[in-house]
C-alpha cells in the first residue's frame, strides 16, 4: 500500500492521443452509416424519403427528416447503464496524479493505476463518480482525490428493421435514441408503418415497445439503452382516421385496435375554438355513409378503420358588426341583430352640417369578392386570347409574342387592384330596408366640392368644383387628353357608386350622345387607349378597363 506522503507522477500524453484516435475512429464509423449512399438530395439536402415525410399527412411523419440522425450523442445520461467498450475519462490528483481515457475492459473493469480493476459494469452513469471514489479511497487514504466521467459510449450498430424506408444496419452509439436510428433508416414508412408500436429486440426478448404519440403529444420518449446487435422493429400500420377542416392537426392519425371515441381523436387533432360539430364519413364497405354530430356527442362517436372526420363551424347567426365612417357625430362602430336594415342604423346616425347625407356610401365585403372574381374571370379569359393568337407569317410571330409579354404584364398588374366592393344605395327608393351583413362599411362622404381627373390626362388633379364648367372644361383644365388617351372612352363616377360614360365615339355601353353633368364629388375617368391588332384581345382589354374603373375607380395605364 502507498503511504500518504507518496508522490508519484504519471505521464498523461498517452492516453490523451488515445482519446483523439479513439474519438476520430468513432466519428469514421459514425460517417460510414448508410444513410446517405446512392441517394441525390435536392437543394435543400433533402434524400426523397425525406421530401416524402414532410409532404405526408400522416402525423408523425415529418419526425423524419435528417435531424435526429445528425445528432451527437448526449454526455450525460444519468440513467445510462455502462457497457464494455465504454471510455471513461479518470483523473486523479493530490499525493498521485493521473489523467486519462480508459476503456472498460471485456471483464467489465476499468484497471486504474496503483488502485487495481474496478467493477463498473452495469454502473449507472450518476453511480459512476461514487463507485471510483470508494475505490480509491481503499488504497490513499487521504490527500488524493479522484475525477470521473464518462468519454464516450460504446459504437454500436444496429438493426432497423419492419416498416421503415430504408431497413439495414446502422451505426451509432448506445447512448443514441432511437429516434436517431430510425431517422438514418429513412424514418417510419408513412403509408404502412405503426407510429404507436415499435419494439427493441434482444435476441428473441422484447425490452421496450414504443409510442411516438407519447413523444409527439406530450414530449415523453424512453431512454433504452441499446447494445451491439439490438433490432428496432417497426410494427405494420394499425386502424387510421383522416382528419380535416378547424383543426390546428390535420393529419392522418392511427389508433390501436381497442374502441376508441371522437373525444380520444380530438385530444389529439386538438379542434379550434370556431368548431362546433363533426362530420364523420363511413369509407369501411361498399357504401359509403355520412354522419354529423355536435362534438357534445363526441365521446358516444365511436370511431372506424379508414373514417374521414371533418370538423366543421355550424353557427346560427347572432348579432353582426357594421362600421359607420366620415362625417357624423356618433359612434363609429355598432354591433346590431342579425337583419338589421339600414334604415334602422341611418336614424340613430347624427351628421355634421358638411356631410353629404343624399350620397351615402355603402361597402361591403362580399361584394368586394364577386368583384375581384368577375375580373379574375375576365383576366383569365384575356390570357387564354393572348396566348393562342395566331400569325400568319414568322414575322407577326415575333410580334405576337413580344405583345404578348407586354400583354402578361399588364394582367399581372390588373389581378394586384383590390375592387372597393361599394354598392349603389342612394338612388335606391328602398334603401332603408337594405339588410345589413357583418363587416358592412358606411360612409358618409363630405360635400368637400371637388373634381376628380384621372387616368389618361397629362396632370391628374383634384379641380374646384364650377357648376359653369362642363366635362372637357376639366379635362383640359387637368392639362387634356394624353397621348395615350381614348377620348371615345371617359367614365364619370358620382359619390354614390353609379357611373356614366360621357359622351363620344365608339361608346362601349352603347349611350353615344350622352351628354353627362358633372356634379361636386365625381371623378372624371379618361381611359387609355387600347392599341393590339386582335380584335378578340381589344375587346377582352377594354370590358376588363372598364371593369377595374367601375369597380375599384382606377385607370389602369397600359
């Protein structure tokens, strides 16, 4: 035995390199996995079982792409068992001193100088520290005190067997997940492989058997210790339900073979708030069935092989909102009964003096949306025109195809104007009894005289409104028609929505001779000229002018 005064000074450089090639050898084995041969990753570095899983909508599925299989193993687990081929890092100090990586050896000892072999397999990674104390403590007495941890675990590989991408046999270490694992096999195949059952084999023995859920729903995972030789088996694919509509998870979800309800399902499809009933599609037999049900019933909803649920909002109407702006004196905002009319809310309004109360502006939301869809149609129709054009020499080919550039241009900026959804209520004798829809916005526009001049003038301008003045009084006071300008084609809006086309050749809505009275609020639209030698495309360019005028008040330049 060593006495205390001892002093002895071990060189630690050699097992210092050790650990470097040690830990260069794992990291070879660990590059040497086959997780990546023979398969083209896309721009992203994604291999196509991975694109796959994150395109999937089976839950779970986007688990797997390359995360998990890149990972390094983790330096503490408490629970960890060591192993034979486990390193541990020993360093003593004091009256002796040692540093250094030593392997547990196949009997299950780590040999420490001067102390002897000490027994750690099957030692619990938070025991490791406790069990090299006591041993040393055995031989110094005092004055030397020890470190010890674990370096690294065992490089192991393992089987990846079942319902996986790509099954083999992969490298790793024993402290790796299983998750790790399974991701290097390409993950869980989504369409055939079990989410909830997937079995650590030893030789003929099951030691574990896992549920990804309890990972995915909860964030509760096993930490199973795996050994040189170990098979991870993924089961075939259980009972599936397909669930769409106010859920925040839409996905394909498995369940086991025991009864299971539509209140289990929505713990984990998680419905939104807006949900309040379900519709359950029967796919199991020759015909299929459709069910509806408030989700009060859900825990009596048993569910089936193969069933589709939607969950839907099945809502009676309450109360709505409605929005008053511009020129008055009461509150901006009222919540009124669903079929409220707006004469009822009209009575309650209290208008400043200025207001223009005869020109009331109404604008609502799904008016604004048939709007824009009857122009999407129109832009549609226009490029199906400008595409299949045809010319008759390669000449007018060439100059087909750079209009028809130019062309695709303008559509593009057409389909970005927002239509203002206004409806015509002021010349309406019934306007009073107009029901009001939630989201509707009143305006109450200010009698501010002004003028209007856009689009195809040389200075668009707002121009003092003179009851002397006539509509070419303004345009030319607006510095006249652009080069670009159609004088055949000039729409004045009034305040109140409605429109006119003033007066000159060539009218599209057929009212030559119209000879239209500006009035204090109007906007004076000159719309460009149209300049394309297919008539089918002038026609289609004009009608979508026209459109975009009337509804959104613009003059889009060509």
């Amino acid at each position: 035995m060593l006495t205390q005064g001892m002093s002895t000074s071990l060189s630690s450089s050699a097992p210092k390199n050790t650990a470097v090639a040690a830990s260069d050898a794992r990291s070879l084995r660990l590059q040497a996995s086959p997780v990546n041969e023979g398969i083209p990753p896309d721009d992203n570095g994604l291999q196509p079982e991975r694109r796959a899983n994150l395109a999937s909508n089976t839950f779970g599925a986007n688990l797997f792409t390359g995360k998990f299989a890149k990972q390094s193993p983790g330096r503490f687990n408490p629970e960890y068992s060591l192993m034979i081929g486990d390193q541990v890092q020993v360093r003593l100090w004091g009256g002796f001193e040692y540093d250094g990586i030593l392997d547990v050896d196949p009997q299950g000892n780590l040999f420490l100088p001067h102390v002897g072999p000490v027994k750690v397999l099957g030692v619990m990674n938070r025991d490791l520290q406790k069990t090299v104390e006591t041993a040393v403590a055995k031989v110094f007495r005092a004055n030397v005190f020890s470190y010890a941890s674990l370096a690294a675990p065992q490089p192991v590989r393992i089987f990846v067997g079942g319902f996986v991408q790509r099954p083999g046999l992969y490298n790793g270490t024993s402290m790796d997940s299983l998750l790790s694992y399974l991701d290097q096999a390409g993950g869980i195949d989504p369409d055939r492989g079990s989410f909830l059952n997937i079995q650590v084999k030893r030789g003929d023995r099951v030691r574990a058997s896992i549920d990804l859920y309890e990972f995915l729903l909860a964030g509760r995972i096993p930490l199973v210790q795996l050994a040189e030789g170990d098979v991870l088996f993924v089961q075939p694919r259980q009972s599936t339900v397909h669930v769409t509509g106010l859920v925040a998870n839409a996905n394909r979800f498995e369940f086991a073979g025991e009864r299971k309800t539509v209140a289990d399902l929505m713990r984990m499809a998680q419905p939104n708030p807006e949900a309040t009933h379900v519709r359950v599609v029967r796919n199991t037999g020759d015909i299929i069935n459709t069910e509806y049900y408030p989700l009060a019933d859900a825990g009596m909803i048993a569910l089936q092989n193969g069933d589709g649920l939607e969950f839907t909002a099945d809502k009676k109407p309450g109360t709505i909102t409605v929005r008053v702006q511009g020129e008055h004196q009461s509150p901006q905002e009222y919540v009124l009964p669903y079929g409220a009319k707006l004469g009822e809310l009209m009575r309650n309004i209290r208008f400043y003096d200025s207001a223009d109360s005869a020109n009331i502006q109404l604008v609502r939301l799904s008016v604004r949306e048939r709007q824009k869809q009857m122009l999407s149609a129109a832009l549609r129709s226009l490029e199906t025109a400008v595409l299949t054009a045809r010319s008759a020499t390669n000449e007018e080919s060439r100059l087909r195809k750079d209009e028809a550039e130019l062309m695709l241009q303008w559509v593009e900026r057409a389909r970005k104007v927002e239509p203002s959804g206004q409806v015509i209520i002021a010349q309406s004798s019934q306007r009073d009894e107009l029901l009001l829809e939630n989201g509707d916005v009143i305006h109450v526009p200010k009698l501010d005289g002004l003028v209007l001049v856009s689009g195809e003038v040389i200075f668009p301008n707002a121009i003092a409104y003179d009851a002397d003045l006539k509509l070419k009084d303004y345009i030319k006071r607006a510095g006249g028609y652009a080069q670009s300008a159609d004088t055949s084609r000039i729409i004045v809006a009034h305040r109140d929505g409605s429109y006119e086309e003033a007066e000159g050749q060539g009218s599209w809505f057929g009212l030559g001779g119209n000879r239209v009275d500006v009035k204090a609020g109007d906007q004076i639209l000159v719309l460009p000229k149209v300049q394309t030698k297919s008539i089918e495309v002038a026609r289609g360019i004009t009608q979508i002018l026209y459109q975009i005028a009337i509804a959104a008040k613009v003059a889009l330049d060509l």
